[in-house]
C-alpha cells in the first residue's frame, strides 16, 4: 500500500511536469495567463509529490518492509534510524528519487521566486525545467523504480544493509550537497535557455542566473570538500582525492561554473562574452548530465560507479537532444549575443577575467580527456587506455599555479585598461614577501623546487588579497569608523566582492596544504610487537598492547594502543582499531590522529590483530593537511558572504523589470 | 567614463584596425594557448597510462603485456585472501580475481606487497588493480594500486546472492 502510494505519487509528479509543458506552451501561445499560472501551480506541485514519494520510501526503509527490492539491498533491521533515512540516497533508485525531489525543490523556489519580475520567461522557463524533470521522473517511474518489489513474491527475513563504512556523519551530508550542486544548476540553464527564447537577453536573465548559479556553486564546492574530508577520516588511505572518473565528473561542472562566476562579470560591466556566458552555462548543465551519465551508468570503471544499470544510453540520447536545443538556439540568437566592446587591453580586467576563464576551460578540457580516456582511447586505437594520478597531476600543476598567480594579480587591474607601471608597483611588496617566505624555506630544509615556486605563488597572491583587504578597511577608517567598523562595513556593502576575496584565500590556503600533503607526505609500515618502536619524520610510535570489547549492537572493537613521541616528548596517546560487525563479518578500519595546526600524524592497523602484543600499523605523517580543510571553511564562508542577497542589487533588478513592457507574453 | 570615451569611438578607423589588431593577438594568442595545452597532455600521458583488461584478456595477451602498465576489474574470490607478515618491515596480501563469480575458469593471482588490508576486500567484492605482469602469471600491484568499489554502490547482489552484474568484459565497463 505504502509503496503503490509512493510510485504512485511518481507519477503523479511525471504527469504534473508534462501538464506544465503543455500549459506553458498554451499560455504562452494563446496569450493566456491563466494557463501559465497553471502552468506554474503544476511545475510546484511537482515538490510535494516527489516530497511524499521520498517521505514514504523512507517510511520503507525504517519499518524494513524487505518486499521492496531497494530496502532489501541498502538497509537491515539492525541498521541504526539515521542510516535508514540516509540510506534513501544510498543507491541507484532511492538516490534518483531523492535527485527529482531536490530537482523538483529547485523548481519550486525558482518558479515561486519573483515570478512578476521574471514573467516574461516565466513559460520558456517552466518549459525547459519541467522538461528536465519529465526525463528524471521517467528515469525514476520506469526504469529504476524504486518501489519495485522482489519477483516471486519473496519477501527476505532482513536486508542487506548499508555497508559500514558509509556508517559516518559524512553520509548524512556528502551526497546531498552534491545532488544539491548537480541539480541546482538546472535552474542557470534554465533562465538561460528561457533568455535566448524569448530574445529578453538584457541583464535581468543574466543577474537571475548568477545568484542561482552562485547557490548550486556553493552545494557543489561544499558536497567536493566534504567528499575529501570523509575520505581523509574514513577509507585510510591518507589522502582526500584519487581523480577517480566518478570524482572528475563532479569536478568538470564545478570548473566550467566557475568560470562563469567569473565572467558574467564582463557582461555585467561591459556587456562584453555575451555568447561565451551563455556557452559556458550550457555547458556547465551539460556536464552535470554528463557526470550523472558516469556514475548511474557504469560506462568508465571507477571505484565509487553505481551498479551497471540500463539508464546510459537515456542519459546519452538526452544529453544528445539538450545539447542540440541549446545549440540551435545559441545559433540562433548569434546577433544578439555579440559583445556590444571589444577588449582594449590585454592588461586590464576584462583580459583578466579572459585568462581565469581560459585556464578554467583548460583544466576542465584536460580532466575531460583524461575522464574519458578509456572511450577516446578505445575509439583510436582498440586498447582501453587510463591515465592515474601521477597523470593528472603532471599536466594540471603548472595551470593551477598559474591560476593561482592570476587570482592575486587580476584584482589590481582596472576595467578597460591597466598601466604596466602602476600594476608592477603593487606587486613590488607581495613580491619581496613571497621572496623571503621562500628564502626562510629554504633555509628550514624545503628544498623541492616546485614546493618552492609553489609557495612563492600562493604567498605573493596572498599578500596582494590581504592588501585588497587592508586598503578598503583603511579607506572605511579614513571616514571615521573604527576598524571593525570598517571591516564589517566592508563586507557587507561590497558582498561579491569581497566574499569573493574571502573565496580566493580560502583556495590559497587549500593550496598550502596541497603542496604540503603532496609534497612531503611521508608513510611506512612496520609490524611491532608489544614495546617496539617504530619511527616517521620528528615521530616515534611505542606499540603498548591490543585491548578487545564489544561495542554496541553486533560490534566487536580491536584496538591497539600506542604512545607518540615527537622529539622525544610523549605527545598523545593513539587507539587506531578495528571494528567488526559480526553478523556480517565486515570490517570497519578506523585511524587515530595527532591533529596539529602543522601536521597530522594519523595510524592506522594494517589488519586484524590477531595476538594481543603484535600489531601491524601503518603511519602517515601528512604535513599541512589541516590547511586544506581551514581553507574549505574559508572559501565556503566567502560563498555565503558572496550569494547573500543584496538588497541594493535585487532593488535595482526589480526597477529594471518594472521597466519593461507590461504585456510579455510574447516571443518567438 | 572611460566606457563612454571608449565606446564613443565606434566607427573610427583607429578602432577598426585595432579591433582587427585584436583579433590577430587573439589568433595569436589562442594557438600559443592551445598548443601549451597539448604539450602538457602529451608530456603527462606520454609512457604513462595503464591498459584496461579483464582477466581473460590478460592471460590471453600475457607476453604482450610484459613492462606494461595494466589496470585489471574482477571480482574477488574470498577463499584466495591471504594476508602475511614476512618479517616486521614486509607484508603480502593476496587474492584471487575473476571475470565471471560463478565460472571462476580463470583465476588472476594478485599480489600487493606493504599494502594495508582493505576493509572492502572479500568475496564477491570488486577490485580494480593497477599494476604489472608478475613472474608465473601473477599480477604485481603498484603501491597505492589495490582498489576496491566504494561501498555506497553495492547492489550488486539479487536477493538469492547472485551478482547481478555477472561478469566483466570489454563491452560491459
């Protein structure tokens, strides 16, 4: 009963979207307002059915009805409640279940969100997300049902179970900010495609699709970090990215939307990349698709790709006939799209922004190749090739630096034209710094040369961020306030822009970790045997004993317990253990770690004690890693500062909207 | 103002010819990009990439494969999992791997040397290795190349036990 309410209720919502194509269609063509607002009412009420559809696969999971096929295969009874709600996104059904309801939330608030001034691509803007949204809810109604039930009429004594080591508060939160950043970007493509419709392409559409390009931005750059720090904490392996295909995918749209971010301000201000814009949001909802494709679709081998399912080759054919609509309607509206200036200087803020976007397109088109090497390569020579890390790494470096020089400079530069003179002088001082950082380094053992030029890079951006900073406080001062006064002010008057700063100093700081986990990463492995030591870098490890308990429902927990020692000095105390579900026999490894400002000193145990004074650990010592996650705070406290509404700039969207004609019912 | 100088300008020959200038700079400046681009694909890729074969396909090709780089899927057979200690600074973990879980007609042996024990490893998991052709048919697996299928993708099984995704081939990854 449950379960045919809740597919049911699927298809109601798949109905409701086709209704809203149709009306909005009709409404639009009959002039008819009316039928567009019911249009709309539809294109909402696809949010509570797909809530209700959601809300009773999880009423599924937490009562174990185990006749359904997905709750047999990703919950148990003794699966904790929280893991048996998360366990919606736990695999392919539930997830893309829980994809329309994000998708049809997205929607909702962009249909709901200033719909008088937005009406007139309110009908290309319901058309084009409702079309989406017809292709998911399909996906979910016909092929990967989540409230199918198992043939045969079997209904199993228990399920399988999550795995354990998705028994972590990052499932909680990973995988919807993730789902959050893919499907959010549906909404730019949207009021972009409804823009070039319409012809409507002044800046109304454009200020629209940045905040809510902004808002999927942030869900996305907050689902990679939190992938990272789940990894870090969970698999063991010391690290927190493997450039794995299923990463890459979520990787590429993040990149392409960056460069967007970065230059819609062009057109903004100069009305300049008009058809550039509107590529790089095409493309960017494109590779959204796309990376879905990667991971339903078990295309490219990857270690985190769902089961092999039959959704591919749709995926496939609607990438297929997106990227044509939007091809033919970017061809279309070429007229339109052309830049009203052309650059006047390949030394001002305009050419800035040009190399961000070029370097952002670049690594994007290099991730992309490599992504698909095994297909490219299949396809040219017969052999399916794959590159790895060392790969990626080799060809990525010197264009992240770059990028990372360029996020210092760019912000020096003025619109339309920069003097040399002028751009040399500010850079003298953050110069001098980078220098002596490096010099002091040098002299502390960093020897590696591209450690070196590292550094230097992200210190001289730095300092020229931190004098951004500092020029504006002063500025604020020099009228009288006092420097909170003037901090605070700062930030709230000028929110893209120095949120943005705030985005560009969480990065650098990320890319001090880098270079310091990357770099300097040091680990060894060694069996020890009750008092033995073992050593890594300033590190000694005294081996105590193993201590076994139960731990709760079908635990057992081995630990070994362990004193570190930094230059001699007892410096903590570590219990790394593992952890066995003995219904099922699986494994949990989970480390301990010394967690500094500086480094982390993280153990773990190679495998399951087998004797209470012989352990085998194996030790990471991973300098600066804590800095890649003080960085991930800062840059997402630079997005919020950045996406929070302005109440100067939506005054001035809503003018320019009453400006229009009042009757905008027709296009095309 | 300097939007009103400049856009004032519109239709006079100094711009026309710097616009064409621009677009020579441009060209210029695109190709220079592009060919940068290349080299740096071409230099990281060049000696570097690793094979993909399924486990038929490795022993079918073995002697061409010799020094090669491979990147080998299979699902794990869970009474080949053997995890040793040869003295206090050297471990062996090995296993066995197959195309197909329920015609295991070949097996590949694969040896990870220093490697921790994943917790992901046991029967009917999928690996993913990347490493080369060992002495006697053995896989040898890079350091940090023993890879095992994130565990929020498991459904692979059907209710009776049965991987549902049967076999790796060629055609199916």
């Amino acid at each position: 009963m449950i379960a045919d309410l809740g597919y049911f209720s699927l298809l109601f919502a798949l109905l409701a979207a086709v209704y809203a194509v149709g009306a909005a269609w009709y409404g639009h063509k009959s002039h008819n307002e009316r039928w567009l607002e019911s249009a709309r009412n539809a294109t909402l009420i696809t949010l509570p059915l797909t809530a209700l559809s959601s809300a009773l696969l999880i009423t599924l999971l937490l009562t174990n009805d185990f006749s359904i096929q997905y709750v047999w295969r990703v919950s148990s009874i003794e699966q904790p409640t929280y893991l048996k709600v998360t366990a919606l996104w736990g695999g392919q059904a539930g997830s893309l279940l829980f994809w329309n309801f994000l998708l049809a939330a997205f929607t909702a608030a962009a249909m709901a969100h200033k719909w008088d001034e937005q009406k007139p691509l309110m009908p290309y803007a319901i058309i084009v997300a409702s079309f989406t949204q017809i292709f998911f809810l399909s996906l979910s109604a016909f092929v990967e049902n989540p409230f199918a039930r198992i043939a045969g009429g079997i209904i199993p004594a228990n399920g399988n179970g999550l795995n354990p080591l998705l028994r972590h508060p990052g499932m909680i939160i990973h995988p919807p900010m993730l789902y959050l950043g893919f499907t959010g970007f549906t909404i730019p493509y949207t009021f972009a495609m409804a823009a070039l419709i319409s012809g409507r392409l002044d800046d109304t559409w454009i200020r629209t699709t940045r905040r809510w390009t902004l808002v999927a931005w942030l869900f996305l750059s907050l689902g990679l970090i939190l992938g990272g720090r789940w990894a870090y904490d969970v698999l063991g392996w010391g690290g927190y990215w493997g450039w794995d295909p299923v990463e890459n995918a979520s990787l590429i749209p993040w990149l392409s939307g960056t460069a967007f971010l970065h230059s819609v301000m062009i057109q903004e201000k100069r009305q300049m990349f008009k058809w550039w814009n509107m590529f790089l949001i095409v493309i960017t909802y494109l590779l959204v698709i796309y990376g879905t494709f990667i991971v339903r679709s078990g295309v490219i081998s990857s270690v985190h790709s769902f089961a092999q399912s039959a959704v591919g080759p749709l995926f496939f054919g609607f990438i297929a006939v997106m990227a044509l609509f939007s091809i033919y309607w970017i061809t279309k509206r070429r007229e339109d799209l052309k830049s009203e200036h052309t650059l006047a200087s390949f030394l001002s803020r305009e050419a800035a922004f040009l190399y961000n976007n070029f370097l952002f397109l670049a690594i994007l088109a290099i991730v992309f190749l490599f992504t698909n090497y095994p297909i490219i390569s299949e396809l040219f020579t017969g052999e399916r090739g794959f590159v790895g890390p060392p790969v990626y790494e080799r060809a990525l470096a010197p264009l992240f630096l770059l990028l990372l020089g360029l996020m210092g400079i760019a912000p020096l530069t003025m619109w339309y034209r920069t003097s040399l003179q002028r751009l040399g002088q500010a850079m003298v001082w953050p110069a001098v710094v980078a220098t002596v950082t490096i010099v002091v380094l040098f002299f502390l053992e960093v020897r590696l040369w591209a450690a070196l030029l590292g550094v230097w890079t992200i210190t001289f951006s730095m300092v020229l961020t931190l004098v951004e900073f500092g020029k504006g406080t002063q500025a604020r001062m020099r009228r009288g306030e006092n420097f909170f006064t003037a901090f605070s002010n700062l930030m709230a008057r000028s929110r893209r822009r120095y949120g943005g700063y705030w985005i560009h100093l969480g990065v650098l700081v990320m890319a001090y970790g880098v270079i310091g986990v990357e770099l300097y990463q040091q680990e060894t492995q060694r069996q020890l045997q009750a008092g033995e030591i073992v050593a890594l870098g300033a590190y000694e490890v005294q081996f105590l004993n193993v201590m076994q308990r139960p731990g709760p429902d079908d635990l057992i927990i081995t630990e070994a317990v362990l004193d570190v020692y930094k230059n001699g000095r007892l410096v903590a105390t570590l219990t790394p253990r593992r952890e066995i579900y003995t219904r099922t026999g699986q494994p949990m490894t989970i480390p301990d770690a010394r967690s500094t400002f500086f480094e982390d000193f993280y153990v773990l145990l190679a495998e399951q004690p087998t004797s209470p004074t012989a352990v085998t650990l194996r030790l990471f010592l991973n300098p600066l890693i804590n800095w890649v996650w003080a960085g991930g705070f800062i840059f997402v406290l630079g997005t919020l500062i950045a996406a929070w509404p302005d109440p100067v700039e939506d005054k001035i969207t809503a003018v320019r909207a009453r400006q229009r004609p009042a009757v905008a019912l027709t296009g095309d | 103002m300097a939007d009103v100088s400049w856009t004032n300008e519109s239709g006079s020959s100094a711009l026309l010819s710097n616009k064409s200038n621009n677009r020579v700079k441009f060209a210029i400046g695109g190709l220079l990009m592009f060919a940068a681009i290349v080299f740096l694909v071409v230099n990281a890729v060049r000696g570097n990439t690793q094979l993909y074969k399924t486990v038929a396909e490795f022993y079918s090709q073995q002697e061409e494969l010799q020094g090669r780089d491979l990147r080998v899927a299979g699902w794990v057979m869970g009474d080949s999992i053997k995890f040793t200690q040869i003295d206090a600074a050297t471990s062996q973990l090995e296993f066995e791997i197959v195309d197909d879980y329920y015609n295991p007609n070949l097996r590949l042996k694969v040896i990870a040397m220093n490697e921790p024990m994943p917790d992901l490893l046991q029967d009917q998991a999928q690996a993913l290795v990347e490493g080369r052709a060992g002495e006697g048919g053995v896989f040898l697996v890079n350091p940090g190349g023993l890879m095992l299928k994130c565990p929020t993708r498991y459904e692979e099984l059907d209710p009776a036990g049965h991987p549902s995704g049967v076999t790796f081939s060629s055609n199916n990854q």
